[in-house]
C-alpha cells in the first residue's frame, strides 16, 4: 500500500488538469475520500465500489475498471475527467457535498501551492474523450467549489454554541490564574505582615527621646 503525501497528491491533480482554487479542493477531497491511500477501496451498499486516491465509483463511471486505478497519475486523470464531466465541479465526491473536505483545507492549500512533481505518466487517450469546456466555466466552476468549501470551515466560527464553549473555557482559565494570584498573593502578606511589625519596633526603640 502506498499513502501519498498532500504535496504528493496536488502533484497528480496539477498534472492531470486541476488549476487554480479547483487543485486546492481536488487535494482536499483526495484526503478525505482516501487519505492518499492508492489502493483505497470502498463497497457502498449499491454493490458499486470507489477505487484509488479519488474513489472514483465504478458504476457511477463504468470506465474506471478499464484504468489502472491503483495508478495515482491514472486515479487523478479520472478525477479530472469527472470533474469536468460535472460542469466544472466537485459535486459527483460526497466528501465534497456534505463538507467533510473542508477539514482539509488549510492542507491542501499549502500542498498545492508546493506540489510535489510526480514525475511523467501516459495519460495518453484517456483525456480524448473529455468535452472541452470553456475556461470561464471552469474558473466560475472552481470558484464555486472554493467558496464553498471555505463556508464549511466558516461555519463553526459563526455557530454561537461553540464561542459560547470558547468564552467558557477563556473564563475558566481566568479565573483559576486569578485564584492562584490571589493565594500567593495571601501567603506572602502572612510572611510580610510580621516582618514589617519588627522592623517598626525596632525602628521605635531606636529612637533618640
């Protein structure tokens, strides 16, 4: 078994097509659909199965058992393929649609703006049979999938439960710090107080009448 790296798997996404806010969420859905694994399988109850990197579905896209998907390289070209398939975007990845890939984010960003180079693949024909698109479609595409997958990391900051949860531990360690203040503060003055009684006397008895 072989498990990529993010940098590894943004390497593949570039070569096969991906660009641009698309490459950072093709890098995203990968970790989340198999976490780089390449022999990643999955059986849904359908009796259909996602294979590779992409989990690409074999019944959804019956071509994907023709290809070497264990094949990073061939995996991230199928990818692609659906992706343009799908008018530009991610909506054929469940882990896109539901938002789980948004955990990925920060991730993917930094992997795909270091792609690792995969080094050359024959995708040759493969791509062929892709309908071109026109570059408009896919930059409004690939900007939707972006604002999409940033709203879902989005969405815990703007649910007042968890700040309620943050503003509650904030206090919390608030307060502990201010008891610890408080009983040092306390053992100090019980050594001081006496000391500084002395010191008085003594400066009293001192005194020339």
């Amino acid at each position: 078994m072989t498990t990529l790296t993010p940098a590894q798997i943004a390497g593949y996404a570039r070569q096969a097509g991906f660009s641009g806010p698309a490459l950072v969420t093709a890098v995203a859905v990968a970790l989340a659909e198999s976490g780089g694994r390449t022999d990643a399988t999955n059986v849904n109850r359908n009796g259909s199965t996602d294979r590779g990197v992409w989990q690409l579905n074999d019944k959804a896209h019956p071509w994907v058992t023709s290809i070497n998907w264990q094949d990073p390289a061939a995996n991230a070209a199928g990818a692609y393929r659906i992706y343009r398939e799908a008018g530009g975007t991610f909506r054929p990845w469940v882990t896109f649609t539901n938002g789980s890939a948004g955990r990925f984010q920060l991730q993917a960003t930094q992997a795909a703006g270091a792609p690792a180079d995969p080094g050359s693949a024959d995708n040759a024909g493969f791509l062929d049979h892709i309908p071109l698109l026109g570059d408009a479609a896919d930059a409004a595409g690939a900007a939707r999938d972006g604002v999409r997958l940033a709203a879902t990391g989005a969405a815990w900051v703007s649910n007042p439960h968890n700040w309620l949860r943050v503003v509650y531990v904030v206090t919390g360690g608030a307060l502990i710090i201010a008891g610890v203040q408080l009983t040092v503060s306390g053992r100090v003055s019980k050594v001081v107080a006496p000391i500084s009684s002395t010191v008085k006397a003594v400066a009293t008895k001192g005194k020339v009448s």
